[in-house]
C-alpha cells in the first residue's frame, strides 16, 4: 500500500512533464485538421511545414545565428578562459564577475539594454544585432565551462612541453588546447542550443529583415495553432536530444 | 671552471621580495654524476631546480651548462630536461606520443623517432607499451614514462623535482635503486632535489645540504653522514641524539661538555666551533651509543639514562631513554647482546668520544 505510493508520485510529476510533449510528437503525425481528435497516421503537417517557406527561411536564418553565435562566443570565451586562468592582472575579479552578472540577470533587462546600446550606436537591427546579443549571453557558459576544466589542469603541464623544447605557441596549441577541447565542445553545443531557442533577447533585437524560428512560431501561434507546429516541435526535439546526448557523450568520453 | 663539470653556477642569487629563496648559491656537478640537493621544504631548493631549467631568472650568479652561458636561454632551448614532481605526462597522449613529443619538437623524422622511443622504452623496462595510454599505468610505470621522455633527448642534464614523493614506501625503496642504475646506464649527469635524505644518500655521488637559500655542505653521502659541517646537517641527515650544555674546556680536538644536570659528556670538536664557556650541542648517533653491559671501554663518555618504551624495527630497533631531561634513542643489536629492558629501568649509556661531535649551541 504505502510501498507503491511514492512510485505512483513520481510517474505523476513525470508524467506531468511528459505527457505534453508526447502529445505534441504524437499529433505531429495526425492527419486530423484539428488538434484534439485523432485521425490516422500521415506525415502531411511536415509536407506544409517545408512548403511554407517563410518557415524554412526562418530555420535556416535560426540555425546560422546558432552556429555564428557558438563559434564566435566558444573563441572569445575560450580566450577569456584562458587569460583569467592564467594570468594575473589588474581588474580580473571584477571581469570574472560581471560574466556572473551577465549570466544571473534576468533576460528582459538584457534585452532592453542591448536594445538601448543599438538604437543608440546607430547598428541596425538584424543578423548583426542578433549576433552581438546572443554572443553576450552565451559567453559566460563557455567561460564557466572552460574554466571549470581548467581548474583541475595540472599547471605543470605547459612547462613540460616547454622543458622539452615546445615554443609557447606549440605548447598551446599541443598540450593545452588537447586538454580544453571537450570543454570547448561542449561550451559550444551549450551556446548553440540557448541561441537557438531565445526568445526574450531576440524580440527586442531582431528586424524584419530577419526572422528567426522561435519568433516565427511564436507569431503563428498567436493567430492560432497549427498542427504543423506540432511536426516543427518534433523536429526541434529531436534536434535538442541529439545535441544533448552528443555534449554528454564528448564529456564522459574526455572524463575517462 | 673546469671543462669537465656538465653545470657550474656561481654566486646564485633569486629573491621574492626581501626574502632570498636562493642566496648566493655556488656549485659544480661533474658529468656523469648524480648530484642531489636536500633540504626540508621551503629552503629554495625548488626555486634553484627551477633556475636551472630555465622557468625563472637569477637576479645574481651565473649558471653555465658545459661551459655556456644560460642565463638568458629560455626553457626549451637549454640541454636540459626535467621530471616533474607529479610527472606532468600529457594526459591526451599515448605512452608513445608523450615520448616522441621532445624529438618532434627537434624535427626528427618519424621513422627515427618511432626507432628511438622503441629503444629508450626498452631501455626502462617497459617494452612494446606505445599504444597504452598513460594513465592505465602504475605509479612506478609511469614515472619510467616519465624519465624515458627525458632521457631519450639524450640531455647534458637531467633534474629530477622529488619525483618518488607521490609513490608508495615500497615501491619508492625499489625506484631509488633503479633510478641509481639508469644514471649509471644512461651516463647523464642528474640534479635531483629531495628533501627524504635517504633517497639522497643512496642515490647520490654527491650531496648539498640546503637550507634557507644556502648550502650547509657539500659532500659524498658518507662524509655528510661522518662529518656534518654544521648542526644542521648533523640534525637533518640520518638519525642523532642531541645533548645540551656547556663548552668547558678542550684538549686535543676532544671538548668537555657539562649537560645541565651537571654530568660531563665528550666529543670531537666539529670545524665549527663553539668557544669555551658558551653553550654548546654534543651530537651522538644512536648506533654509536652502546648500553652498559656491552664492551663499555673505559675512554668512553656515559650518561644516565631511564628507559621510556623499546621499539621493534627489526633490524632498526631501538630503545628510547631520557637523560637530564633529554630523550636519547639508542640502537638495539638484535643478535640477542641486548639486555632486556623494563620501563623505568635505570642504564648507562656510553660512546667513544670520537664518534661525537660538539657544535655551537642554536645552529639547527
């Protein structure tokens, strides 16, 4: 009686996080119109759903944000990693901790201040705008995934390779970038899925030059809910979990 | 200096702020020997290791390494390597890779290379080992890796940072004797720093005691061990007992100390030496004490002595005593000579007075 009560608890709160989404991949493949009554198997939603092609333009534009956003946050964070791990300078604590600040404050005020900075600079608002923003909030992850795996870096690593005739740039780029490689993949994987599904900071920033994925769902989902939402969520699911398990698998493969 | 010493430094000096972690340090290291630096922790001798591979610059002296200058030579350019004192091998790579890393760098082709780390690899006993990954290693195989990274650039000098510090005792016991035949093998001279005098003493031709930035001495270990140059020395390197007191007199090198209880003790005057009337320290070993009973000559000096407690160590047992307020320990022969000995009991312990040495008081 009492044994199976705790069990039961948890199959409720999971079911409460999954059911949605089972719904959402199961009426995906629904070829009823409406989203509540089920009316055989068919793939057509995803046939629409690449026929409008406003959407597919909107992905593409998504994916190259994405990919443009991790590269460029993965090389200034994994730099910024890098120098604050080792070197000393003046105003260090300080840059440690604004890349905190920037993490812990909450999105909106970081979309009205970028909003604020553009306007005021004069950048118009679009594929540059959007980038400069989503690098901001995705540096200080690869910064702090970085750092974290160069805080178990034995410091006399760098000096063996130079003891053994490596010049400082072939140490780095033999010895530690070797190290610092699945923290950099993984703080790119990170960068790129938080550019791919913002919502808040892109709102703000973007133009109508250039849309983006989450934007474009959001405005269809306000004039009502399509079923070909449902096979764009599945898609984007099945992207996320494949990203995801790629990041844990470089991660526990370099923990060996 | 001589062409034939493989380093020579002169008048070292490196200061961290108004504290001189290496002050004023001369030596000279003959090719092919194996010279080691001893020193408890915090004397310099890691800051000097570290002169000499190139990672810090003296603020004074001269380093020379077969004659040339290397005070401005940058780390990987000096025919120097250095085992580490956790190793340091790169965790990315293989056994083999980590061993050709230093042939790489010089730009030896890999047909070569693959032949000389083959070699080398045979040379420290681990054959055929390329393709594994260090870290599936033992501790005493990787410190083999290690070496072998060395060794296989065939450096004028090899400086060893206490690498035996991280093994366990047994395994350590049998790398001191292995690391003393791959010297000899090898033919490279070695600098190694420890501050576990025992690996000094077995391994070593030569030995500096250091302390405090300086050396207190440089000798063969068994000089260091027979005639310590200074207090410190004498306290640091093998076991001593110490007895405090007053310088009263001295005849013939022989000085007479009167301990606090009033008894009179002697020993051989050291080279530094205190003057009649100031305190003085006599140091005796614990093998040179016999207990009475045993072939206690009439020359000898004696104390009184109460037993503490005996210590089983096989062959290293010993018995501890207090005389005037001091502990003493003695070595006890294990070839049934020994008298038994109850706590409390009362003994007289003696030693032939040129087995002592009397030092200034305060010195260590």
């Amino acid at each position: 009686m009492i044994r199976w009560l705790p069990r039961a608890w948890l199959m409720l709160i999971y079911g409460l996080l999954y059911v949605p989404i089972a719904v959402l991949v199961v009426f995906s493949f629904n070829d009823s119109r409406s989203g509540y009554t089920w009316g055989g198997l068919s793939l057509r939603w995803y046939e629409t759903l690449f026929n409008n092609h406003a959407m597919v333009e909107a992905m593409w534009n998504s994916l190259w944000l994405a990919l443009s956003a991790a590269t460029v946050s993965t090389l200034i964070g994994g730099l910024t990693a890098l120098a604050l791990h080792r070197y000393r300078f003046r105003g260090k604590r300080v840059l440690n901790g604004m890349l905190f600040v920037v993490m812990m404050s909450p999105e909106i005020v970081l979309a009205i201040s970028l909003l604020a900075l553009f306007l005021l600079v004069g950048i118009q608002l679009g594929y540059v705008s959007l980038l400069l923003a989503h690098v901001t909030f995705c540096l200080p992850f690869v910064v702090i995934t970085v750092m974290a795996r160069l805080s178990g870096f034995d410091e006399s690593l760098p000096e063996a390779a130079r003891d053994l005739g490596a010049s400082d740039f072939t140490m780095t780029r033999t010895v530690l970038i070797p190290v610092i490689m699945p923290a950099l993949l993984a703080g790119w994987l990170l960068g790129f899925t938080l550019s791919l599904d913002d919502v808040v900071v892109s709102t703000f920033v973007s133009g109508p030059t250039y849309e983006i994925l989450p934007l474009r769902i959001y405005s269809m989902v306000r004039v009502g809910l399509k079923p070909e939402v449902n096979a764009l969520g599945t898609l984007l699911l099945v992207f996320s979990l494949v990203m995801l398990s790629l990041s844990q698998w470089i991660l526990t493969r370099s923990k060996q | 200096m001589t062409s034939e010493s493989d380093l020579s430094c002169s008048g070292l000096v490196r200061r961290f702020g108004d504290n001189a972690a290496v002050d004023h340090v001369s030596l000279n290291v003959p090719a092919g020997t194996f010279f080691s630096i001893l020193g408890p922790s915090g004397c310099g001798k890691t800051t000097l290791l570290r002169l000499l591979a190139g990672f810090d610059r003296p603020d004074e002296g001269e380093i020379r390494i077969r004659g040339q200058r290397m005070n401005e030579v940058p780390p990987n350019r000096r025919p120097v390597n250095m085992v580490f004192q956790h190793l340091a091998l790169f965790p990315t790579m293989s056994v083999g890779d980590n061993i050709a890393y230093g042939l790489k760098r010089r730009g030896v082709p890999a047909a070569e290379r693959q032949k000389r780390v083959a070699r080398v690899l045979e040379q420290v006993g681990l054959p055929g080992t390329e393709n594994r990954n260090p870290q599936q290693l033992s501790g005493g195989q990787r410190q083999r890796v290690a070496l072998a990274r060395c060794l296989v650039l065939e450096p004028t000098l090899l400086l060893l940072d206490e690498p035996l510090g991280a093994l366990d005792l047994k395994l350590r016991e049998q790398m001191k004797v292995e690391l003393k035949h791959l010297q000899k093998a090898f033919g490279t001279t070695f600098v190694y720093i420890t501050h576990d005098q025992s690996e000094a003493m077995v391994m070593s031709d030569q030995v500096a005691v250091m302390k405090n930035g300086r050396f207190d001495q440089v000798a063969p270990p068994e000089e260091l061990y027979r005639e310590p140059a200074t207090p410190f020395v004498a306290g640091f390197v093998g076991d001593n007992n110490r007895l405090a007191g007053e310088l009263v007199s001295v005849r013939e090198g022989l000085a007479e100390v009167r301990l606090d209880d009033g008894g009179l003790v002697r020993g051989r005057m050291a080279s530094q030496a205190p003057a009649v009337g100031e305190r003085a320290e006599l140091f005796v070993r614990p093998e040179s004490l016999v207990l009475a009973g045993e072939a206690l000559k009439p020359d000898f000096s004696t104390v009184q002595a109460s037993v503490d407690t005996t210590l089983f160590d096989g062959a290293n047992s010993r018995v501890e005593v207090t005389s005037s307020g001091q502990t003493l320990f003695a070595r006890l022969p294990q070839d049934g000579s020994a008298p038994a000995l109850s706590e409390g009991a009362t003994l007289q312990l003696g030693w032939d007075p040129m087995l002592a040495r009397v030092f200034p008081a305060g010195g260590a």
